[in-house]
C-alpha cells in the first residue's frame, strides 16, 4: 500500500537527489517544508524559527511515515531533529536513506554524511538507496509505528 511521506533533506545540498527518490513512483504523494516551493521555505526562514517550525509541522499534516535523506550535510542541518521530534509525536513510521550514491545533475556522487544523531537514536533504521527496496521500507516502518494496522 502506498503512503503519504514527509521527506526530511538538505535542501541547498540534495535536492537533486531528493527528487530520484521522491520521483520512484514508490510512495503516495510527498510532503517536505518548502519542497514544493522553494520561496516559502525561504520567506519562512527570514521571519524566523517559528515560522520554519510552522511550515514544517504543515508539511507534516496527513502523512504516515518520515523518510530522512541522508546526504554529507543532513544531520547538521537545523532543523532535522525538530522534523524528526515532531514525527515521532504524530506516531509517523521512520527510516534514513542513505543518499550520497545518488548521483547529482552533473553525474557526481557525493561523500556520505552520518545518521542524524536524534534518528539513530529513535531506533530508526538506515538504508543505502535501493529504489527496488523502498517501497518495502516505506510499509515495514508505518507497520512498526503502527503493529496494529
């Protein structure tokens, strides 16, 4: 069954690859502040935290599951551990993709960043980039989150 995903990344840094993975045609829709505009992340962040919490916690709204992109930079990121805390107070499955290998529009891999600490923490499992796997992924952490169906 497909489900409804937030995609926490590094925006400046991973975009490209971001998009081969949101582009899969694995999940049901997509959800990540700012991804569908990149001016209301950017207008977000000139007013404040507050309003990149505001329009995180939007973005949020009707998924099921949380995937972590993991490229060089995401666990530095700044508000990655906000994306994941609120996750896991909405009872959202979680998984970290591993990311790096994606190659960009240029064709280049990238080195691979660590697991955002508050993700490794949470139990959560880390995967490398298996578009073949995803969708498995995907349903095995909305079922742990959610044993009951």
């Amino acid at each position: 069954m497909a489900r409804k995903v937030f995609f926490s990344f590094h925006y400046e840094r991973d975009i490209w690859r971001t998009n081969v993975v949101r582009n899969s045609g694995v999940v049901e829709g997509s959800a990540a502040a700012g991804f569908h505009d990149a001016s209301l992340w950017e207008d977000a962040k000139k007013k404040g935290d507050a309003d990149v919490k505001k329009l995180i916690d939007k973005g949020l709204l009707g998924t099921s599951v949380t995937v972590v992109l993991i490229g060089a930079e995401t666990a530095s990121r700044k508000f990655v551990d906000y994306e994941i805390e609120q996750s896991i107070a909405r009872g959202n499955g979680l998984l970290g993709i591993k990311i790096s290998s994606i190659k960009d529009k240029d064709g280049k891999t990238d080195t691979q960043g660590a697991a955002p600490a508050r993700l490794t923490k949470a139990g959560a499992p880390c995967y490398t980039w298996d578009q073949s796997k995803f969708g498995d992924w995907v349903e095995d952490a909305f079922k742990k989150a959610h044993p009951k169906g």
